[in-house]
C-alpha cells in the first residue's frame, strides 16, 4: 500500500509492442501482432476487414500502460482474490522483453482483479543492460499479487467476438 509508483510498465503500445496472446480457459485463443511499429494489428484468423481496431487499442493500451492499485500478500486466499480461474495474457517487445501475465477471471469482492506478472527474454538477446533490466522488474514485481480495476483486468481477457467489427446502426 506504500508503493509511490503504481505503474508497472509505461510504453508505447503502437512502437514497443510486437505480439499479444490471450488464452481464457474455454474461450479460443488470441493472437495479435504487427511487424513493424506503426503497421496495422492483426489478430490470426480473421480478415484484417472485420478487425475492429479500437477494441485492438483496448487491449494493447492496457498492456503497454499498465496499472496496479493494490499489492496483496501471494499467499492471499485464491477464492477472495477472484482467482480461482486465471487467463493468461503473455506479449512481446520489439526488443525481445518477454511478459506473462496472469489475470485472475473474476473481479475479487473489493472491485480489483489480480494479476501476477515476470518478464524475461528471448534466448538470443545478449545484451546486458536488458538482462539486468529483466532482473529488476521480477526482484520488484515476481510473485506479488497486483490489483488492477476490474475493468482494466477485464480488457485484457476480451473474447474473440470482442475484436469484431461492430455492425453499423441504422439512423
């Protein structure tokens, strides 16, 4: 509760992030990516024209400039914590920094979901400065249980028909 700083990462989600996946027990998989920073995202199987970009920008926002509002013990009660069942959320950086998250499904009774989260890194990345950078966030972010706002959390588990194009109304 004494942390000052509650961003857990603060990047731009456009030109640092590469690669999104989403996996929800029972829900079909999700998998967003874009070559190049600035290019387009795409989500595999389905056509770039029923692509809804702003429900994209939900997700990879959230990711990019993530958030936590509590830090609880790890060994917090699964049940109080909304995380009986956890998606997992994992995305890569253009430069290799590697994220798993895990984000319990359920909003705990106080309106948080939690979420615990590592980085690592590609096994072809040599460079020192990342590697220490990886070092730090797990010494400072490993094993704790995050809070995030329920609709925060949410965000990231969209479903698939979530990434749809909406059909226009009629006036």
């Amino acid at each position: 509760e004494d942390w000052i700083d509650n961003a857990v990462l603060n990047l731009d989600a456009d030109k640092d992030l590469q690669a999104v996946q989403v996996r929800v027990p029972g829900q079909r998989e999700i998998s967003l990516s874009h070559g190049k920073a600035g290019e387009a995202w795409k989500l595999a199987g389905m056509p770039d024209s029923e692509l809804d970009p702003d429900s994209v920008r939900r997700v990879t926002t959230q990711l990019a400039g993530l958030t936590m509002y509590r830090v609880e013990p790890g060994n917090s009660p699964p049940a109080e914590m909304g995380r009986q069942k956890v998606g997992r959320v994992d995305f890569e950086l253009f430069d290799k920094r590697r994220f798993t998250v895990d984000v319990g499904e359920a909003k705990a009774k106080n309106d948080f979901r939690y979420m615990t989260i590592r980085a690592d890194l590609a096994p072809s990345v040599k460079d020192e400065s990342l590697h220490g950078w990886v070092d730090a966030f797990n010494k400072r972010y490993g094993g704790r249980l995050l809070g995030v706002y329920d609709w925060d959390g949410s965000r990231m588990l969209q479903g698939w028909n979530d990434y749809k194009k909406k059909p226009a109304k009629k006036p």
